[in-house]
C-alpha cells in the first residue's frame, strides 16, 4: 500500500516538472529571474549528484591518482570541455575507467 | 544520406541515442540489483522504471527507502533532482509547439538527461526541425525498453551478484552527466555554479535524507545566480561610466 503511495507521490514528483512547459507550450512564460534561475539547475543538480561518487567512490574522501574513480571522470571532464560531444566522452571515458579498473 | 521521412528520423533518433542506452545499462543494472538486495518488491522496483521513469531520482529513492525515510521526504528529493527537466523542456519546447496535445504529452514522459542530450546533439541547443519529435520519440522509446530491459535483469540476478556495488558499474552514469554538464559550462557563474554544488555535495553528503544534495543544488544555484547579477550589475555601471567620460 505505502509503496503505491510511493510510486504515486514519485510520479507526481515527476510527470509535472516534464510536462508543463510541453502541455502549455504556446501560452506560458516565467518572469525572466525565474528562467535565468533555472539554467543553473542541471550545472548544479548533475555535479551534486556524481562528484561524491567520484572523490569518495567507497565512502571516504580518495583524492590521489590511484582512484581510477577520480582519474578517468578528470580525464573525461577535460574530453567533455574540449570536444562538447557527450557520445565522444561516454565513449572514452568508460573505456579509460575500464582498463585503470583493470590494472588498479 | 540526408534523413527525410519520419521512419528515417524515427531511426536516426535510436541510433544516434545507441552510446547512451550502452552506459544507461549498467545504471540499470545496478538500480535493480539494489532494490532486490534491500528487499524492496520487485513490483515497485520495476512500476518505478516503468511508470516513473527518472533514473536519478529512482536510485536516491532507493537509497532513501533503505533507511525507511517518510514518503514525503522521497517525493519532495525526487521533485529537486527533476527540477532539471524544467530546464530541458524549456530548451526544446520551441520545437514541439506545433504539435498536438497528445503528442507533447507523450515527449514529456520522455524527457530524460539522455534524450535531451541527444535531441541537443543532433539539432543545436536552440532546436527547430519539423521532424524533430520522431527522432525524439526514436530516442525516448529505446531509452524506455532499455531501462525496463535492464531493471528486469538487476531485479532477477540482484541476489546472484554479490558486491555488485563495488564493481564501478556507477561510473557510467558519472560519465553521462560529465557529458552533459562541461558544454553547460559557458561563463564564470556557471563554473561557480558548479563548483559550490560540488563541494557542498562532498560536505554535507551525511546529512540524512539526501538533505545534503538539496543543500548543494540549492547553494549552487544561488552562488551562480548571484554572480551572474553581479556581473551584469558590473557591466552596466562600466557602461554609464564609460558613457559619462564621453
């Protein structure tokens, strides 16, 4: 029963935030602070969510070049900057991951 | 060869999404194995990838469930962690104006962090194509079997794979956002942006509930939207400064 109420809530918590620009595509505007705002979320949000894993992958702060973890995301994020092609920086970057996973 | 009719955009869309679906499936993967490893039923596990369809968000959840956080803590942290879809939507919504009701509904499900970056990729950060919502819908509709696909196997070999945590599978979907986040990075209040949610994120990590994340996202924002008034504020006084001088 609580699950239900779970996987409703969740949706709740997410169909809107996809929809409401779509659904009312032609009529609605936000005031410009509020668009402004808005283009820092992913900037924030993405970071917030994959830098712990990188710099403490096992619970604690690793912050030296035997963590593949750290190694390859820099690597990576230096791919991302110069190219700007997100298939190009998956592609490498899991690739360098695998093979430090390996010889680490 | 150019792509002209639907079915060519339709394909186009799965096919340029291909390296996405490669790194979503480990990310599956190990979402279902952690739900069966915390016993959570394997119907909410797979009614969460099905009906709710937001993989972040999906596997805080699960996270949150483990230590037995109230339902409305999970929702609101879900509700953050999507904010950013305002933000994709915003961007392409442009390009599916002319579409009927329906149809922007259905793209609306879609809308991911993989699907944006495609649609992106492929039509320019300011899209407009009159075919552009097939290739969405290519992308969308792989992306959604896939996640299933692979939610249904860490489900069913959840239990068969021992410290599957450990294995790093996690690092595909830190190399996802990398490839998102770094062409994000246009100017210094982004940069800052990204720096203080960084930090704040390592910070405050044990706060419980995943307060820690909301915190970051939220401080991040206010420090780059803060220095981006700054600097605007900056330049205009450099402005009516350098005007009185003439």
């Amino acid at each position: 029963m609580s699950d239900i109420l779970l996987i409703v809530g969740m949706i709740l918590a997410t169909y809107p935030t996809r929809w409401v620009l779509f659904g009312f595509a032609q009529s609605l505007t936000f005031p410009k602070w509020f668009t402004t705002a808005l283009t820092f979320v992913p900037v924030t949000v993405l970071p917030a969510l994959f830098i712990p894993i990188v710099v403490q992958p096992h619970g604690n702060l690793w912050l030296n070049l035997n963590n593949p973890y750290l190694v390859s995301a820099t690597l990576a994020a230096i791919i991302a900057w110069k190219w700007r092609n997100i298939l190009l920086t998956i592609t490498l970057g899991l690739s360098i991951f695998a093979l430090l996973k390996l010889w680490l | 060869m150019e792509p002209k009719t639907n079915g060519q955009f339709f394909i186009l869309g799965l096919r340029y999404t291909f390296p996405l679906l490669v790194s979503a499936a480990p990310f599956g993967l190990i979402f279902g194995a952690l739900t069966a490893s915390n016993d959570i039923h394997i119907y909410t596990a797979l009614a969460m990838s099905i009906f709710v369809y937001a993989g972040a968000s999906q596997f805080v959840a699960v996270g949150l469930m483990a230590i037995n956080t109230p339902i409305a803590i999970i929702c609101i942290t879900t509700f953050v962690v999507n904010l950013r879809h305002l933000l994709y939507a915003a961007a392409i919504k442009e390009a599916v104006s002319h579409l009927s009701l329906a149809w922007r509904s259905l793209l609306a499900f879609g809308l991911t962090d993989e699907t944006y970056a495609a649609v992106v990729g492929y039509f320019g950060s300011k899209p407009k194509h009159p075919k552009l919502h097939w290739f969405y819908l290519g992308s969308w509709l792989s992306m959604y079997i896939n996640w299933i696909f692979w939610t249904f196997i860490g489900i069913s070999l959840g239990k068969q794979l021992p410290n599957i945590e450990s294995w790093g599978l996690e690092f595909a979907i830190v190399v996802t956002f990398i490839g998102i986040v770094f062409p994000l990075l246009q100017s210094k209040p982004y940069w800052l942006a990204a720096i203080t949610a960084s930090v704040m994120s390592v910070l405050f990590g044990h706060w419980p509930y995943q307060l820690g994340l909301l915190f970051a996202s939220f401080s991040g924002i206010a420090v780059g939207y803060g220095s981006l008034i700054l600097a605007q504020k900056h330049s205009t006084q450099h402005i009516t400064q350098g005007e009185k001088d003439v």
